[in-house]
C-alpha cells in the first residue's frame, strides 16, 4: 500500500487560472515529499462547464485513490456549487480573501476574481506590451536608440543573464530594460562603452560564476576561446574591476533566479512603476 | 471627509513577493472603485526586517487615515509575530492555505512560502530558460534551424501580437514558442511558408481587427502602405483565408490579454508541459 498517493490538484478559474496557479505552485512547493499531477482548468464560466470539471475531479479521486486538491478562483455561486458536486479539498480564493476585503473596506466586490477580460484595454497592459518591445529592441546593444528612455539597463558579460532578467522586468514589472554586453574591447580600454556614460544611473550590473558561465557558454560554442574556463574567470573579473570602479551596483546570477534576480532590481535601483 | 481613503497596500515575503503580488492585483481588482497605493516589500527573512516593515505600515496608516492591508506569505513564527505589531487587515497566505493543505496531505510543510531559493536549479527553472532562448532565436522566423523542437509556432500578418505571446508562453509555461510571419508573398502564392508545411500540427494562428492593426502599424511606420487601413484589411483577410483552408486553429487577438491568448493556446493545442 502506497502511503504516499500521487494527489491530482486543479487549478480552476473563470478566466486564464494564472492567479490560482501561481498561488498553487508556492503552495505545493512546500510539501516536496510529494507527488502531485497539476491540471489547469481555465475559462470555467457556465454551470455545464463547471460540471464537466466535477466529473474530471471524481476520475481524478478514482484513479489516484485519493481525493484531488481544487485551488480555484471561481466567484459565480451557481458555478462554484456545480463544482463543489465532486468530492475534494476545496481552497478557495474567493471565500477566503475577498469577504475580509469586503468587510475592511465596506464595499461589494465586483466578483471577477481570475477574470482578465478588460486588462488587454488597461494602462498597466499596454506599458507592459511596450515595455515587451522596447527590451527586445534593446536586447544585446543592439540598439542605442532611444536608450534615454530605458527605465533600467543591464550590463555584463556574454551568458551573465541579462537578456531574461530583461524580459522578465519588461512583461512581469513593465519596465524598459535594456542589455548591453561588456566585451574584451571594453576590458582592453578599460572603460564602458561609451554609449553608456551619460546613462550611468541606470546600470545594473549581472555577475555569474566563471564555473557556471563556462558550462553555459559550451553549450553554445563547444571549445572555444569563448567558453573556456580561463578566459571566462579573466571577462568575469575585469567585468568586476570595472563595474566596481564605476559604481555599478551589481549582483551575482549564479544560484538566483530571474524573478530574485528582477525584483533585487526593482528594489536597488527604485524603479518607480505602478505606483511602488 | 473622504468617505473613500487612499489605502496602502503591502505584498511581502521573504522571497520575491510575486506570488502575493499576483494574488493580490487580481484581489485589488475587484474593487475599481477604490484607490490602492500598492507597495512590494520582498526579501523580509529576519525580525529586524520584519520591525522595519511595521513601521512603514504603521506610517501608511497614519498618512492614509485608514488602516493598512497587508497581503502575506511569511512564514517564520517570529518574523510574522514582529509583522502583526501594526494595526493592518492580514490576509496570510500561509494560515489560510498551508494549514488545510496539511491537514489534507498528512505531512507538515517545509515553511517556506514564497521563497524562491534553490528554484534556479529545478528543471522546470531550467527548462523555462531554455524556451526563453529558443523563443528569442525563433522570433519572427529568423531561424529555421530546429523548428522541429518548436511545441508550437505561431502564423499571423506582422504586429498581430505573436512576439509577445511566444515570449509569455516561454517564460510562464516553459514552451518553446517560435512565430513565423504571414507576408504578401505568401498571400500571392496564396500557400504556407514551404518550411512550416511539415510542421502543420504545430501552427496557431493570431488575427486581429483591421483597425486596431492599422493603429499598431501607424505608430511603427506612420503614413506607410504597411499602416494602411485597407492594406490591414486585406492581409488580415487573406491571413484567415490560409488558416481557414489548412485547418489551422486561430485566435483574434484584439481585445485579449497575452495571459489569456497564452492560456487558449495551452488549451488547444494539448501542449503537455510540466505534467498537465
């Protein structure tokens, strides 16, 4: 007898799931012993809809011998009833935090938790899809144009991780950033490149490990100049020497993600968007 | 008197604060009457901290004349008692989620919500990064080298928002992405892009309204045949016509959010990404 069962968790909304997923996924993470089957149930808007999922859920308990875990962000009560037929841990987004929200601040939610409809029309959206393309037009140095406008620009060497902390600033934060190498030539002037000067304030430095960098740059070159270990710990520190003389704060990619990494970011250099 | 006060509103963790943020935007926006000054407070992994962050909530309150909400995913005893000394509506990720969660599962968790520490070496981390590349290399049909381990590419008429699409599908789901532009030479041989036709079962199409194209366009190469609005109008016509004819399924993209066009694409083409 398996004390340990795969559970099956759903992740149910009446709009993409996004919020109830990434809610599961730091949810889930917590119990690492365990085996879950994630399914993801978005644009559940109907009764009829909401019974096929209480159908999925029922064969779900059956096959993994035991009952599945719901997350789900659905609000219209006739739906959530619907749903609620099929045995199962039910955490709800809705119950839990919005009636304390209700409570606190004396007003009736407009009940459309998990729904994006009307956010492709929000100011929010559209600096975010700006933002999108303003850093991969800006990704690498391949353009100086308009860098007066970047909100924040990363500099490193070759494979440090700027190219998706940038993205990831631009589609998560909305802001600009634009990336720009630090090459053996810069190293050899021992100076920034100079499109960078009059923008220093808004550097942000990557670091990587000489180890981690190498093993990245193989992949992409194998044995080259390019990626060999020597070559690598020398661009790392003369990278190092020069972001320090400069006073570019800076921060080391290795063993961090690119949401660490973007919201240290956020945080150094005070990126002043939607209101933070 | 202002019957509607100005509240803050805090997201912090001692990680990254994005899983709160994101529960917390979908939450704040079921109250668009209200206004929310919203303020991100990551990295909170000490009492010291946790002190520092009640002060700035007990300032808030003060300046607001309300009291301050404060969305949550700490979890050490210490530092959400430290947190708890400033008068604050506290909705707690970890009290409302974490416990049942327990209950249910029989294990205690690891108490370490929103902690985003050790991700960067999970294979799901890894295999995000890698679509992020393979989505940036296969933008905009630059590259044909390797469509075969596309799990999607995505057809449309320039500036029908595939760029941005595939770099959300890369970056929140690990899939590899590519897009392929639709241009008049393809609509006057009135045939797919030779090198898409073997990879027909992995085409989505994006569409868009004419007007909202042309307005796309305009701000790109204003007053150009490329912006013109019957110009828009036929591309995208003879765009739906291709799609049509080789069954490949298709999207208007007009008044949807990339979360929403990512999550439909996700649906339909049955992607299987990290066991869905």
């Amino acid at each position: 007898m398996n004390e340990n069962p795969t559970r099956t968790v759903f992740f149910i909304s009446d709009g993409t799931g996004i919020t109830a997923e990434t809610l599961g996924h730091s949810l889930l993470a917590q119990f690492p012993e365990m085996r879950f089957k994630q399914v993801r149930l978005p644009f559940v808007d109907s009764v009829t809809k909401a019974r096929d999922c209480a159908t999925r859920i029922r064969t779900a308990g059956k096959e993994d011998g035991a009952r599945p875990i719901v997350i789900n962000s659905l609000v219209e009560p006739d739906v959530v009833a619907a749903l609620r037929h099929a045995d199962a841990l039910f955490l709800d987004l809705f119950e839990r935090f919005i009636e304390p929200l209700e409570n606190e601040l004396g007003q009736r939610s407009t009940h459309t938790v998990g729904r994006f409809h009307g956010i492709a029309d929000s100011l929010d959206y559209k600096d975010r899809i700006e933002a999108i393309n303003f850093t991969l037009a800006h990704d690498d140095g391949v353009s100086h144009a308009e860098l007066e406008a970047a909100d924040v620009i990363l500099v490193g060497v070759s494979r440090s991780g700027k190219t998706p902390t940038s993205l990831y600033l631009a589609m998560q934060f909305g802001v600009k950033a634009a990336n720009y190498p630090l090459i053996p030539e810069d190293f050899e002037r021992n100076k920034l490149p100079t499109e960078l000067h009059k923008y220093r304030r808004k550097l942000f430095g990557l670091t990587i490990s000489p180890e981690r960098l190498a093993q990245i740059r193989q992949e992409r070159r194998p044995d080259s100049t390019y990626a060999d270990l020597d070559n690598c710990r020398f661009e790392i520190d003369m990278a190092q020497r020069l972001m320090q003389r400069e006073h570019i704060p800076w921060l080391d990619s290795t063993a961090r993600s690119i949401e660490e990494i973007s919201t240290k970011i956020m945080q150094d250099v005070h990126l002043n968007k939607r209101g933070y």
